[in-house]
C-alpha cells in the first residue's frame, strides 16, 4: 500500500466491466480489440486525474493493471 493512501480525502475508481471471457469456448473468448479500446480509455482518465493529482497513490485491490509505475502508485 502506497502511504499517500492514510492520507486521502477522497476515492476515485476508474474502471471498465466486461462479462467473464473464456478462451477456447464458443461465444465467451476474448475481445481483444474491445479490452484495447477500453484499456485506452481507463488511460486517458488517469492522466485526467493525474492533472489533478500527480502523486496519488494506490492500495492493491484498487490498482491499474496497465499502471507503468506500479512501484509508486
């Protein structure tokens, strides 16, 4: 858990849904071209709220999967 965490005033949750995928079962494999898009746009928001709130920091359930430095967050 990132320290900046004990010391928020606020939560801000930037996610994207999706039902389960299942590679390899007809009608549930994965839409690669959609969890691109979508992974686009949880970017975009994030550098929106990194504008806002540069060194935000993170705890583990709350994360970005893609975050480049997940060190920090």
């Amino acid at each position: 858990m990132n320290p900046a965490v004990l010391d928020v005033f606020a939560l801000s949750i930037i996610a994207g849904g999706r039902s389960a995928t299942y590679p390899g079962i007809a009608g549930h494999e994965p839409d690669l071209e959609v969890a691109r898009e979508n992974a686009s746009k949880i970017d975009k928001s994030m550098d929106e709220l990194r504008k806002v709130v540069p060194d935000a920091g993170s705890y583990l359930s709350e994360s970005n999967f893609f975050e480049q430095s997940w060190q920090q967050s």
